[in-house]
C-alpha cells in the first residue's frame, strides 16, 4: 500500500521527485522574507560599488519565488496531481478506472508522457513495464533513478 500511495499514476516513485518535502522551498521562502524586509530590492536598484551583478536582481526575485512556491508535500495519488493539479496522464487513468498506466495496453505508444521525457526519459515506462511484470511493490525496489542526470 505504500508504495501504491507513493506511486504516480505515470509509474515515477514521488518521494525521489526534486520536488516533494524539499528543504529548498523552506529555506528560499526564509531568505525572501528577509531580503523583503531588509528592501534588498531598493538596494539592488542603486548604483554602487558594490555588486555589478545586482543589476540582475530582478531575475534572481523571480527563481527565489518559483524556488519557494514548489514545495510538494504530499505524493501524486494523495494530493490530485502535481500541486493537486491533476495531468492528462492522470485524467486518462481515472477516466478508464486503472489503478495506474500499468492496467493499460497501449503504454508503449502512449505520447502523453512527452511532458515527463525531457527530465525523466524513458524511466516512467520503464518503471509501468516493471510495474506489469512484477507487482508495484516490487517494481518499486528496482525503480529506475528519477532524473536523466542521475547516474
Ligand atoms: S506530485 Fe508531482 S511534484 Fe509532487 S512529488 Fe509527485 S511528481 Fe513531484
Ligand atoms: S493511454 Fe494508457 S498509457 Fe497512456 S496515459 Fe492513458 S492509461 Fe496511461
């Protein structure tokens, strides 16, 4: 049951997403606060000595902010979706009553998981077709690594 809870419906293993429980978000969102209540930004405006690179503040202000809102805190499955936003591979499980990809026959040719290829390559079909064979509990010992830069 745990690691149905955990798994996605796209076959990835939430607690390896960058994303769920991350320390970044708490730490992004404290050093907002403070660069806020310090008004860094004002700062950063003025010409000094100090910091050429602060003419780049305002970018920094939008990844600190993107930084702070991506916190995820409960898996796919409990929480609806990434951010309880549910994805088109989601809607397509639930629409057919599937427990997950892995209670589908056309997984192979399947182009909505487009979206996930660009970070996470072939791992969630892999991950579906291991799902297949041996059972979601053990499929999700022998998970693939979740991001194509991990080794
Ligand atoms: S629901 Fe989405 S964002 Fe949250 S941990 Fe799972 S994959 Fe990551
Ligand atoms: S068509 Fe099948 S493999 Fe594709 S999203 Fe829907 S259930 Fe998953």
């Amino acid at each position: 049951m745990k690691s149905k809870n955990n798994t996605a419906y796209c076959g990835i293993f939430c607690p390896d997403c960058i994303h769920y429980k991350n320390k970044y978000s708490v730490y992004a969102k404290s050093l907002k606060d403070h660069l806020t209540s310090i008004e860094f930004d004002k700062y950063a405006k003025i010409k000094s000595p100090f910091g050429e690179q602060f003419k780049k503040y305002e970018e920094f202000e939008t990844v600190l902010t993107a930084l702070a809102e991506t916190e995820c805190n409960q898996t796919c499955r409990t929480g609806g979706g990434c951010s309880g936003v549910p994805c088109k591979i989601m809607e397509c499980c639930i629409s057919k009553n599937y427990e997950g990809c892995w209670d589908c026959s056309e997984v192979d040719e399947c182009d909505k998981f487009a979206l996930l290829e660009p970070r996470c390559g072939e791992m969630p079909k892999n991950n579906i077709r291991k799902i297949k064979k041996n059972g979601i509990d053990k499929a999700m010992e022998k998970r693939g690594n979740f991001y194509i830069w991990q080794k």
